[in-house]
C-alpha cells in the first residue's frame, strides 16, 4: 500500500534534513497530522518564513539580521583576533565561551566525497580580510576536529604563508589551531562550553 502522496512529500522532505532517516521522517509526519489545523499552520509558516529578514554578514558571512551583523559591528569586540569557523552553529557555541574576538564562517569544510573544493567556502574572503583589515595578530582555525576541519585548517595555513601577504604574516599575524581536547571526529556545535573554552585556551600555534 502506497501513502497518500502529500503524507509521502512530507516524508521525503524531512528525510532530506541531516539525522533523520525514513522511520522518524515518517514519525514527525504523523505527529503532525494528529496536531490542529492551528498548529500545523504555526510550524509550516515558521519554515515558510526562515530566511525572510535574514543575511549573510559581508564581512565574516555569519547569518544575522543585520548587514554588517552584531558581531563585526560591536566595537567592544577585540579585532585583533578573527575566528575561523565552519557554520553559523559554531559561532553560537564559541559565544558562550569568554572568546570576543571576530570571526569568519567558512560555510562548511573541503571534503572531496562531498564534492566541496576550497573555492567553495570563504577562503579567499578570509584572505582578503588578512590582507585588509587593519591590526589582525592571531588568525585562530576553530574548524571541526574531524578529517575535513584538519584538511581545511592546514590548506587555509598554506595559503595564508603562500600569499604574498607572506612578510605581513611573519611579523605581525600569527595562525593558531584550537586544542585537541575536543573529540575527534566530533562537531564543534556539540561541544559543551568547558570543554570549547579549554581548547580555546590550549590553542597553539600552527604550522
Ligand atoms: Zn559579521
């Protein structure tokens, strides 16, 4: 027997989210149906409206309501330090650490099995930051502690020595990796704020 085809929609789109198979796609999907009409209505206006007044920063490409965001904005933030990140999520769990320096979310990390190249995330707008941006003394590489965080952290380290920006760097800027303490393999949005806040601690310097 075959399920009628907007319950079967449904299903599919929520198995196309990250961490949900067919069994609690099709969970979700008759819980809804269960719900009131009101309910219902709630939830699908909520996803219908998700990105509507949202952006991405030009200066670090977090999402934010504001263009530049509230981060890049603050002038009480310490612009000497510019953390780099894979995802908006990232940036949510380095806030409710101690850390107030900038950032700059890479959106993603280089995987070949996924078929995303450098050229695909916001290295050469990292780049170009270093190269602009006045009074930068630490670049810190907060990517996930996972194949891919460790690849793109050590492609970015490459290029920010093999730019010509190479003698600014030397002298002035220096490249640091957050501390091993986080699981390997693991996700740097999960990690709990002791844990995150004692990597950032233990960052070294990176070569
Ligand atoms: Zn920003």
């Amino acid at each position: 027997m075959s399920l009628p085809e907007s319950i079967q929609n449904l299903i599919d789109e929520f198995s196309k989210l990250p961490g949900i198979g067919s069994k609690t796609a099709s969970r979700l999907v008759f819980y809804l149906l269960n719900k009131s009409d009101q309910e219902v209505a709630g939830f699908s206006q909520a996803v219908a409206n998700l990105s509507k007044g949202l952006q991405k920063c030009q200066i670090c490409f977090n999402v934010s309501e504001d263009n530049p965001c509230n981060i890049c904005n603050n002038s009480k933030r310490d612009k000497s330090k510019i953390m780099v990140v894979e995802e908006p999520l990232d940036v949510v769990a380095i806030e409710k650490t101690p850390y107030d320096g900038l950032f700059h979310v890479l959106g993603g990390a280089i995987s070949p099995i996924d078929n995303i190249g450098p050229d695909d995330l916001r290295i050469k707008e990292l780049i170009d930051r270093i190269k602009t941006e006045k009074g930068i003394s630490e670049i810190i590489l907060a990517t996930d502690p996972s194949l891919e965080g460790e690849a793109t952290a050590m492609y970015i380290t490459k290029q920010i020595k093999n730019q010509n920006i190479e003698n600014r760097i030397k002298s002035n800027i220096i490249v640091t990796r957050i501390a091993r303490g986080l699981p390997v393999g693991g996700d740097l949005e999960y990690a709990d704020e002791i844990t995150l806040t004692r990597a950032l601690e233990g960052r070294k310097e990176y070569d």
